[in-house]
C-alpha cells in the first residue's frame, strides 16, 4: 500500500481542478469567482487531503492530519497551476494582445 502514496497527489489535483471547472462553468465564468479561484482550490485540496487521511491514511501517506491537509491544499494550489499550464499551451497567437 506505500506506493500508492505517490499517486494520491495526481488524484487529488484531477479532482479539484474538474471540480473548480465545473464551478466556474456554473457561474458562467464570473470575473469576481475566478479571483477566488486559487483559494477555493486551497480549500478543496485541504478537505479531500483530511478526509483521506481520516478514511484510508495509508492512500495520503502521511503521519499526520495536519500533514495530509498540507499536502491537500498544496495539491488543490497545483491544480490551479494545471489550469494555467493548460492555458497558456492551448492559447493561439489571435488571443495575444498586441
């Protein structure tokens, strides 16, 4: 059960940043939600990292409840990371301002 450790970091930012997506569709695309955009992922990633290590410990692989919501938010923080990475490499050379 070690190794899957590692891969509890891809599945929680998967997660949050499907779940971001589908709330900013929600909104319709608000400018005043996508400031909140990097704290909301904060929060998400923090609560599925708790509710890991409460659940199945051994899939956060951390020792503690404060380290799987570190570990949590950091991963909700990389999705936000995601969606820019995604962002910048989808971008044509129409969307640059000149």
């Amino acid at each position: 059960m070690e190794n899957l450790s590692i891969v509890s970091v891809p599945i929680i930012v998967s997660v949050v940043y499907a779940l971001i997506g589908v709330i900013t569709k929600a909104v319709n695309n608000s400018e005043k939600f996508k400031r909140f955009i990097p704290l909301l992922a904060l929060i998400i990633g923090a609560a599925i990292g708790g509710l890991l290590f409460v659940f199945e410990p051994s899939l956060i692989g951390a020792e503690s409840g404060i380290s799987a919501v570190i570990t949590g938010g950091a991963s909700g923080l990389a999705a936000t990371g995601t969606d820019q990475v995604v962002k910048q490499l989808t971008k044509n050379d129409t969307d640059k301002k000149e």
